[in-house]
C-alpha cells in the first residue's frame, strides 16, 4: 500500500525586507520537493470455525468465526505494526525510566510539528499509570501533550522499548465469509477473513527508545 503523507513537506522562514530593491533577486527561495511516498503492508486476517458437513443449519458457525476474527484481528494487526515499528525506528538514547523515554519521544515528535502516537508493550501501562504519564480521554490515553498512547496486545515483541510515531491511519476492508469443504473428513470450515492497511504520517517519522531502568 502506497502512503502520501499529507503533513510533511517543506515549510521555512522568509526574512521580510519592508523595501526591498527590485533589482536585486532575493537571496532565499521558497521551494522544496515533495516527499517521496512510501510502502506499507496489507494483510488479510482470518478466522475459521469447524463444523459437520451434514448440519443443516450453517449460521452458527459463520457467526463464530466471524466473532473470532472481530476478537482477533487487533492482535494480528498490532504485531504486524510493531514489525514495522522496529524495522524502520531511528533509535533515541536509552533512558533509565519510562518517565525519561516518555520526555525524549515527545520531544521528538514535537520537531515535526504535529502531535502523535506512543506505542509500548501493555506490560508497561501500569508504570506509566503510576508516573501519571498518561491519563483517559474518552476511550483514548494521552500524554499530559496530548500525544496518543497505544498499550497494544500484540506489542510484546516490543521489549522495554517505547516507539513513536506520527498519526496513525488504519484502512478495513469488509468481512468476507467463505466456505471451505474437506469430503474425505466430512468438515466444513466457515472462514471470516479482513483485509487491512495502516500506515502513519510521516512515515520516517518513528522513533525508539529502550527503558533501562
């Protein structure tokens, strides 16, 4: 999946001359390139639940297997984003508490100029708790910035180390049930299957810092 960021791009300062002479070209210019867009992955999450090839009646268990995958798709997903968290993370210095990791991903994202996500392992929610790091708004945590926090399910491959990253967008697809027959056993498998997207602004934009302490 191709991403366009739509907040990045360049931006400067333009020194103002009250009387500037018409005959000397201004020294600055106001140009820049768009960035490049980038890749990320889609994938499809399924899930399937089994039943007789002589019941007469299916619904049942198309409904189990579409309940399972609106269980499981998160956790699926969210390991799939934090694979791509650790392959495209600029690492920060260490730091010795979740206070001090906290500090330096929110400064970081304060350079670009708009506010972001937090992600860390759900491990780690409680400590941040205690520090009063986060607090609820709505359904959402926040920092005391405003930046988002993600305790994910499926963020346990991220260790002690907290991401950040710009805004994130994930893309859902429909759920798509299927029908898949084995004679030889007599089975029925119904499959529920979703494809999804994500990506995050921008998409360089992702930073790393491992708590020590």
């Amino acid at each position: 999946m191709h991403w366009t960021p739509t907040n990045c791009g360049p931006s400067g300062i333009w020194q103002h001359e009250p009387c500037p002479d018409p005959e000397i070209p201004p020294a600055q210019t106001k140009t820049g390139a768009r960035p490049d867009d980038d890749t990320f992955p889609t994938l499809v999450v399924w899930a399937t639940d089994e039943c007789s090839l002589y019941a007469t009646d299916t619904s049942e268990n198309q409904a189990r297997a579409a309940q399972l995958l609106m269980l499981h798709a998160p956790l699926w997903v969210e390991q799939a984003f934090a694979t791509e968290l650790a392959a495209r993370a600029t690492p920060l210095p260490d730091a010795g508490d979740l206070t001090e990791a906290f500090g330096a991903l929110e400064e970081a994202l304060g350079e670009t100029g708009f506010g972001g996500v937090l992600h860390a392992r759900r491990g780690l929610s409680a400590a941040a708790a205690e520090r009063r790091l986060t607090s609820a708004q709505g359904s959402t945590l926040v920092t005391q910035l405003g930046n988002r926090v993600a305790f994910g399910g499926g963020y346990t491959a991220l260790g002690n180390t907290v991401y950040a990253t710009g805004p994130v967008t994930v893309w859902r697809g429909p759920i798509i049930p299927r029908v898949a027959v084995e004679p030889t056993t007599n089975e029925r498998q119904a499959v529920a299957e979703r494809m999804f997207g994500f990506g995050w602004e921008c998409p360089t934009t992702v930073y790393a810092v491992e708590v020590t302490g």
